[in-house]
C-alpha cells in the first residue's frame, strides 16, 4: 500500500497510518490570522449550532479568514455605533477638552446603553 494517495473527487491527500488512510490537514499561513472576541464568539456559535458548517470551513481551510473578517466587521459596526450615540448624546471632542470628567461620564453611559443594543 502507498504511504500518500490523492482523492480527486475531494481534493486531499490521506497518509497511511497503521491500516488506515487518514487526511493530511495542513493549514496555510492564512490560518494564523488573529481573531478577536467577535470571531471567537461567532465561532462558539457555528460550533454549537453549525458544526457541519463549522466542520466543513475547518476541513476547507476557510474558517480562520471568515472569523477574522466577521470580527473586522464586527468591530466595524461597533466604532460606527459608538460614533452615532455619541453625536446623539452630544458627546464631542470639544466637551473632552472643556470638561474631562463630563465626558467620561457621558462615555460610560451611553457604554452601557450601545451593550443592550448589541
């Protein structure tokens, strides 16, 4: 029997390991990408509610970079909602140079209020 053999109808090369051919799974250098909270938390999801899709990016090698861009939007959305209630709350780079301690207050607040909305 061969060491390595090549499946065409899926693409992978299996080595052999005792009686049996198992995948050689190698990830790219794409799969180093760094994931933040939104990613590990989306992963969680596709993990527990998803696992052949969650299984099938893993074997693809696509679960890594469609984390890494989740996250990317995630905080994305989160800097332009930040943005917005801080315009509706009048919350403004002037109000940070007049009064400090305002603004914190301000910023804390409406923290509190963006993580009910999230």
């Amino acid at each position: 029997m061969d060491k390595y053999i090549f499946d065409e109808s899926n693409g992978l090369w299996y080595e052999l390991q005792g009686d049996y051919y198992i995948p050689c799974l190698i990830f790219s250098e794409e799969e180093t990408q760094p994931i933040g909270l939104w990613g590990q938390r989306h992963k969680e999801y596709l993990k527990e509610h998803k696992q052949f899709l969650y299984t099938s990016m893993l074997i693809d090698g696509t679960l890594n970079s469609y984390l890494a861009d989740i996250d990317r939007r995630a905080q994305e959305r989160l800097l332009l909602l930040t943005k917005q209630i801080a315009e509706q709350e009048n919350v403004t780079e002037q109000l940070k140079a007049d009064n400090q301690i305002e603004w914190v207050r301000q910023i804390q607040t409406f923290g509190f209020s963006l993580k009910s909305q999230l």
